[in-house]
C-alpha cells in the first residue's frame, strides 16, 4: 500500500505539471480553451490511480531488506542475508543468526510507514493552484480560434432553439386542415345559417326575424373578430408609390397581397417552391462559387418574403416562420451548410407553406362571413316574407349562393311599391302634407361651423340661394376631405359590410349635386 500511494502520488505530480503546460498552451493560443475547467481537474486523480494500478513490478526480498537496515541502522545485516541465501559461505551461518535475534523487534509499520500527510498537501496546493488557473489565466485569440468555435456553439444553440419552435407550431397547425375552403368555425357558422334559412316559414315573419337577427349578431361578432385581428393590415389599401429607401418589387408585393386578400396563395407557393428548389442545388453542389451565389440567392428571397409578411400581412406567425428560416439559413451558413442545418432550414419553409395555406384561408374565412352578413340582410328587407328555394320549384340541397340568388331578385321585387303609405319603394314626387295634425316638431337651425367631425355638414346662409353651380369652395373643399377619410373612418368604425355601400353613395350622390 505504502508502494501503490507513493506512485499515485509521483504520478499525480506529473499529470498536474503536464495538465498546467496545457492549460497555458490552450489559453495562450486559443486552442482548445473551452476544455479545461475546474471540473475537468476530476481527472488527475484518476489517471494517477491507474496509472499506480498499471505501474509494473512488485516489491522485492532485497527492497524490503534495505528498508529494513535503513530502518534499524543495521549496516546491510538484512541486506547480506537477503544476498546470501542457499549460500555454502562460512560467515552465511553467522549473518543468519544475527538476522534471527534482531527479527522478533522489527516493527513492519517502522520499516514502511504510510506517510499521507506531506503528499496529501502536496496534491492538495497543486490542485488549487491548477483550479485558479482554470478561472484567472485569460483566454487569448490570436489565431480567431476562439471566436469561430463561439459562433459554431451559438449557431448550434440557435438551429435547437429554433427548430423546436418549429416543431411546435406545426403541432398547431396539424390540428387545422389548413387546405379546406373554411376553417371547422366557419363552417359551422355557415351550416348553422343555411339551417335557419331552411327552417324559415313565410307564415311566420316575426319568428324569421328573430332568427336572421340571432344569425347576423352572431355572424358580425366572428366577422369583428378575424376582421380587427391579424387580417387587418392585409386588407389595407395597398400602397401605390414605393417608398425610400424600399429594394423589393413593390408590384410583387401588391400582387401576392391582393391574391391573399381573395383567399390564394399561388404565387407565394411557387416562390417557396423555388427556395426549396435552390436549397436542394446548395446541398448537392461541391463548387465553392456556385455555393456562394446560391447562398446569397436564397438569404435574398428570404428576407424578400420577411418584409412582405411583416408590411403587408401583418400575420405574427407567418413572420415568425420567415425569421426563423432567416436565422437558420445564417447558422447554416457559419457551420458550413452541414446537413443538420439544411434540415432544419427545409422544416421551417414547409411550416411557412403552411401558414401562407392558413392566411388564404382565413382570407376566404373572412369574405365568407361578409358574404353571409350581406345575405342576411337582404333577407331581412324581405321581413320574413320571402319563400325558400325549394318553394319556387328548386330541387335539392340548397346552398347559400342559391339563397343569396333568390333573396336579391325577392328584394328588388318588394321594394317596387306605391309608395305614400304601402309597403315598398316610391316613385318619387311631392306628397301632400296635412298642416292641422299637432306633432312636436320643432323648426331649428344648427349654429355650427362647418368642420370634420360627427357633424358631416351643417350651413347656414342668409337670403336666397342662386341657382346654377355651386361656388362655395369652402364647401367643396370639406366634402372633398370627408370622402378622402370615408374608408378610414368606416374601418375605424367598423361597419357592417351592408351599410358601406349606402354610405359611400350618398357622398358621392353629394358631390356630384
């Protein structure tokens, strides 16, 4: 034992020499620095344990015999003995007999005491000196070492990160088919009316008031809701003149937009299709300056498509998909294009398929609901009177394009009237007016200022007014400002998509008057 831990110990004195060269050849060049640390010191101990395990040779009769002389200071009487066996020298007789007499008081832990203490101190100073090297010996770089190995364990961290967000949204996102016309909501909103319609009885107007109101509250909720969400800014008017600044293609963008706003996604599919297409060259191609243009080929198209979804979309997710794809394709570029990133890469643009897929849907979600609102209300014209398709010699299922069909041509046909007191439109003209009825009218004129504000118009002029046309630029001027913010007040607003006709007619009857 005393044998094993004096090796232990020797051993240890040079692993922790070797392990302090290192130390500073790594931290001085910047090679392989990210290795030592104090918890990589667990390893001298251990290499110094086998290393005594594994150190050849046993203790020998004539190591323990000098042991013992130096011992009891028997000048070599142990050792001689030890030389001179089955030996046939006379004086052999005499040495063993000393030897003998002297045995019985040898002590074994005198001859080979275990001495710890020293070497355990020892250890102990130069494991602390190694463990403050491994925090105060700062870390060179003037080979640029240590700042590429730095990026490659950012770049790696960044792909885990991103590729597990990645992952689950497009958990989300199998949870909607994202390839229907509507979403499952929608739908179901849409069935539920086609129902009503088809429960509706012309014996019972008031009844089919009541539900066409139910169904148009509920409708115009869902409609506010995806309307004033992430839709918004997508169904914004588009802007006609690029700005400063601005490198895209701007008719692109006007393009891609205005096939969202009709619920498709065609163009935007096929670019994503070339991304994959110019990904799958990158990955095949060994020649470094077709791997170059590709690269920045598709760092291009990317943030092509970045900016389009962040300033013309206004979808959360789609940007965040094409901002993971952005800070995946720069990891791959500082690790090489290895084919880990790659894959990566390729998982992000398919979840960016799919959430162009479930824009367009909610694109046509939403057209759909506006659809609807404007059926109810032209069956409300009709105060429940109206026959259902299957009435007037349809048949089949009816779908809600045959009920928007019938309902229009039903309600141009009521409002055709009389007028002055039947039911339906007038033919115009001046009705007589009986002055001996009391009523508690009040003949008042507004004091006001012309200006914008809920007041749309309010005059007042002393005299007649000349006939002819009108020269009040003042006046034209307040109409021509009122029917420029006419569609950010109603988007403000937000009127139902029945009313914004009637409302646009009248300031455009107005300014031609």
């Amino acid at each position: 034992m005393s044998r094993f831990a004096s090796r232990a110990f020797l051993a240890f004195v040079f692993f922790s020499v070797l392990y302090g060269l290192l130390l500073l050849t790594a931290r001085l060049t910047g090679t392989f620095a990210d290795w030592f640390s104090p918890w990589s010191l667990a390893i001298l101990p251990g290499l110094s344990m086998l290393t005594a395990v594994l150190w050849p040779g046993r203790v020998t009769t004539l190591e323990t015999a000098s042991a013992i002389d130096r011992s009891r200071q028997t000048q070599d009487l142990f050792l001689t003995l030890a030389s001179l066996k089955d030996s046939d020298l006379e004086y052999a007789p005499l040495v063993a007999r000393d030897a003998e007499q002297l045995a019985g008081s040898i002590s074994p832990r005198e001859v080979a005491p275990f001495q710890w203490e020293r070497r355990s101190l020892v250890a102990g100073v130069a494991a602390s000196i190694l463990a403050l090297g491994t925090v105060l010996v700062p870390t060179l770089d003037p080979f640029g070492k240590v700042a590429a190995a730095k990026q490659q364990t950012e770049a790696q961290k960044l792909l885990e990160e991103t590729k597990q967000q990645t992952q689950a949204r497009q958990a989300q996102l199998a949870q909607k088919d994202v390839e229907k016309e509507n979403s499952e909501e929608i739908e179901r909103a849409l069935e539920q009316l086609k129902s009503t319609f088809q429960k509706m009885q012309p014996q019972q107007p008031q009844q089919n008031l009541e539900r066409l109101n139910a169904e148009q509250k509920q409708i115009g909720e869902m409609y506010r809701k995806l309307s004033s969400g992430d839709l918004k800014p997508l169904f914004e008017r588009i802007a006609g003149d690029q700005q400063l600044g601005q490198q895209h293609d701007q008719d692109q963008f006007r393009k891609w937009q205005e096939e969202l706003q009709q619920g498709k996604s065609d163009s935007l599919q096929k670019q994503l299709e070339k991304i994959q297409s110019d990904m799958q060259k990158l990955a095949q191609s060994s020649d470094p300056v077709e791997r170059s243009e590709l690269e920045r080929e598709l760092q291009k198209e990317l943030k092509e498509l970045s900016d389009f979804a962040q300033t013309r979309t206004g979808s959360k997710s789609l940007s965040a998909a094409l901002q993971r794809a952005q800070q995946q394709m720069q990891a791959a570029k500082q690790q090489g294009m290895t084919k880990e990133a790659l894959e990566a890469l390729e998982e992000s643009i398919e979840l960016t398929q799919k959430e162009m897929q479930n824009l367009a849907q909610s694109s046509r979600d939403l057209k759909d609901l506006e659809d609807a609102l404007r059926l109810v209300s032209m069956a409300k014209q009709c105060k429940g009177n109206c026959n259902k398709p299957g009435e007037e010699g349809a048949d089949g299922e009816q779908t809600l394009a045959d009920y928007a069909k019938l309902y229009a041509e039903l309600a141009r046909q009521y409002q055709q009237g009389e007028g002055t007191g039947n039911e339906g439109q007038g033919k115009g003209g001046e009705v007589e007016e009986d002055d001996s009825v009391a009523t508690n009218f009040v003949d008042e004129k507004s004091k006001s200022a012309i200006q914008k504000g809920k007041i749309l118009m309010s005059m007042s002029a002393k005299g007649v007014s000349e006939s002819g046309e009108m020269q009040d630029q003042n006046y034209k001027k307040i109409v021509g400002e009122i029917r420029q913010s006419l569609d950010e007040v109603i988007n403000a607003e937000e009127i139902p998509p029945g009313y914004v006709d009637g409302i646009k007619k009248y300031f455009d009857t107005m300014e031609k008057k």
